[in-house]
C-alpha cells in the first residue's frame, strides 16, 4: 500500500481565503495521485457546508479561535492555541513513514513539525506561502535589528531546513528559500494557479459596482484584496494626489487593517478620485474583478521573496493588464515583462507612479491588448490542471 499523505494547515475548504481553496485542490489531486491514501488536520469548520465526498471520514476538522486577528497580542495568543491544538493532533495522527504535507499557515506549527522528526521518522514537504519571520519585518511588526528577531529567524532557518523538501510559488522565493536552508534541501518552484474559468470578462461599461459610484466612464485602477500593512497600499494614496489626469480613479475593495486609513483618506481628500466599494464575498468576485481598466497588485519594498499574490492570475483572467509596484525581480514583475502584459515599477515612489499611471491614461489602446494577452497567458501556463499536475509528478515520482 502507499504510504499515507498527511495534510496540515490551518487553512482549508469551506474557507473561501485562497490559499484554503488552493490547498484544498492539491489535497483532492495528491489523493487522486496516493489511491485515496490522505488524511487532512486543519482549523477550518464545516458550519453549513457539506463535506467534500473524497475526505469522507479522512479529516479532522479543529475548532479555531473566534479571537480578534487585527490586534496583535490577540493574534498571537490565537496562533498559539491552534498550533498547541493542531501539534496535538498531528503527533498522534502522524505514523512512521507517513508523508506530512504542511503549509507556512501557521508559522508557529513549523518547528514544531521539526522537532517531531527526532521522536518519528517521516517524509516532511514544506509548501512556503509566507516566509518566517522575514514577514512579520517586512510588515514593521518587529525589527531585524532586535535580538528576538534573529533569535527567531535561526529557529525558523533550522526548521525550514529539516524539511526534506519545499515548494515555492515564485522565483524570488525560492532564491530566498535557498538562502534560508543554505542550499542544503530540494526546492521546488510550484506556481500558484487560478481557476479561469470561474472568471469571464465583462464589459466594465455593465459593472454594477461602478454605476453604483458613479465611476464607469472613468479610467479605473483597481485594487482589490487584502488591504494590509505589506501591500504598500500608502504609496498608493499619495500618488494619487499627485496624478493630472482628471478622468483617473483608484478603487480599493476589500478588508484589512489598512482599511481604516484609505476611509480616512478618502474623506479628507481634496481630489476626490480614491473610492472604497467595501468587501465582498468570492461568489462576486466576477463582478469586482472587471471593476476596471487596469489592475494593480502592490507589495511593500521589503516584501521580496516573501510572497506572491496569486489574486494576480485572477485579474489576468478577467482580461485586465497588471500595475505591478514591487521589487522587478520579483515573481509577479517577470511575468508581466515577460509576456508584456502591463507595467511595473519599483515600490516607494508616489512621484514615479504618478507619472507613470499618466502616461497610462494616455494610451486607453494598450488596455484591451493586454488584457487578451493577460488571459491567455493564465490559460497558457498557471491553469488548474497545468499547477496540479506539477504537484502529481513530484509525488508519482516518490511512488
């Protein structure tokens, strides 16, 4: 018999976040792939949904913390409960030779891991969203310089490399990794991918979202996703007091914890050309997703190698051309200038990006070749069945 894949994440189905439905796949494609050999820990409950018919009675559903994630202590305190919930039930879950199949959510669940493979002898892949604790620095939670942090980062360093294997979703990640693990374990470069078909292009003159703002006629930029502290999200905001042309919008939608200040923003604003339209559920996000003439994916300066926002490959495949402010030798970037599917600029430079988002309004022709060409590049090379049967060659091979 094949030797049993045991899954850990925090994240999973019904939880509509996309790396809980990114994983959810892989899970369904390793069991496909294993002779339905898997069993899956995670914090995502049921509530109303049904169970998936191919993880009957192979998963064990935890219940989570309901504490506050946008205060830091409650944080924190809420990661340690499910890491002590989630050890727990790995430890006695996990047999010799199983092959564990961990996420980077939660962080704190990685050396823990690590440490389990002095007490059992098991396969260990690593599948790096979020790279530890660079993250939490990159996002002004904690210096580099401080001696908690590096005496953090050499206990991830060490658990990262006792993973017999890591799977990045980026080029820039995993020259990170490399770094991280001294070059010492097989890393692997998976993309993530994007489910083409649940996204068609509609014509932003239709989007009821921008009839609702009144904003359908004009030149729109969109930023849809998490609104967070490492999206460099205030670059954004002062370039758009700087931007002439008077047809030019920014609209944000989403949540997190920079919502608070684009609101606030927005309402001492002299140039009223920065909209919020709110949140809204993944059943809508055809509709919030062709909300534009160009979309914008921003990553703070210090966010290199640290992650890739796979929201990317949706708004390719909503046909729009990509605004990509982030490092230029990142994931996202080298794939835009190697397929010509937008522009990108370096991050931290409001004075730049204005002027670069007008001399985009000045050639409205570039939107719609883009955007075709954008499509058929997520059809081309980051499609469902393109990434998944990555993930079944590596694990054919370990048959």
């Amino acid at each position: 018999m094949d030797k049993k894949i045991v899954v850990i994440s925090e994240y999973f189905y019904p939880n509509e976040r996309t790396d809980a439905f990114l994983l959810t796949e892989i899970t369904k494609k390793l069991s496909e792939v294993n002779d339905g050999n898997i069993e899956v820990i995670c914090t995502s409950e049921l509530n109303s949904s049904e169970e998936l018919e191919f993880l009957d009675s192979k998963i064990v559903r935890l219940k989570k913390s309901k504490l506050n994630e946008n205060n830091i202590l409650l944080r924190i305190i809420k990661f340690l409960i499910l890491t002590f919930k989630l050890s727990l039930k790995a430890f006695f879950t996990i047999k010799k030779n199983d092959r564990v199949f961990l996420t980077t959510n939660p962080a704190f669940l990685i050396p823990v891991i690590s440490i389990f493979r002095i007490f059992k002898s098991f396969e260990y892949t690593l599948l790096v969203y979020d790279v530890f604790p660079e993250n939490i620095s990159a996002a002004k939670i904690i210096s580099k310089n401080s001696l908690f942090y590096k005496i953090i980062k050499k206990i991830y360093d060490w658990s990262y490399s006792k993973a017999d294997r890591l799977i990045v979703i980026g080029r820039d990640m995993q020259e990170v990794i490399l770094e991280k693990t001294n070059h010492t374990k097989p890393t692997y470069l998976i993309e993530n991918w994007c489910n083409y078909e649940s996204v068609k292009p509609e014509p932003k003159s239709e989007n009821s979202i921008l009839k609702k703002l009144g904003i359908e006629n004009k030149k729109v930029f969109l930023f849809a996703g998490n609104l967070g502290r490492v999206q460099g999200i205030n670059t954004l905001l002062e370039a758009s007091k700087l931007v002439k042309d008077k047809d030019f919008v920014l609209l944000f939608i989403g949540d997190g914890a920079y919502k608070n200040e684009i609101v606030k923003f927005i309402s001492n604003s002299e140039n009223k050309n920065v909209y919020y339209a709110g949140s809204f559920p993944i059943s809508q996000q055809n509709e919030f997703l062709n909300a534009c003439d160009v979309s914008i994916i921003s990553l703070a300066k210090d966010m290199y190698g640290l992650g890739v926002p796979s929201k990317s490959y949706y708004n390719m495949s909503a046909q729009k051309p990509l605004l990509y402010i982030g490092d230029k030798k990142s994931e996202i970037s080298l794939v835009i200038n190697e397929h010509n599917l937008g522009w990108t600029i370096e991050p931290d430079d409001e004075k730049k990006l204005a002027l670069l988002i007008d001399e985009i309004c000045k050639n409205n022709d570039k939107y719609l070749s883009m955007g075709k060409k954008s499509r058929k590049i997520v059809e081309q090379y980051f499609s469902k069945d393109v990434i998944l049967n990555k993930y079944a060659q590596l694990y054919k091979g370990d048959k």
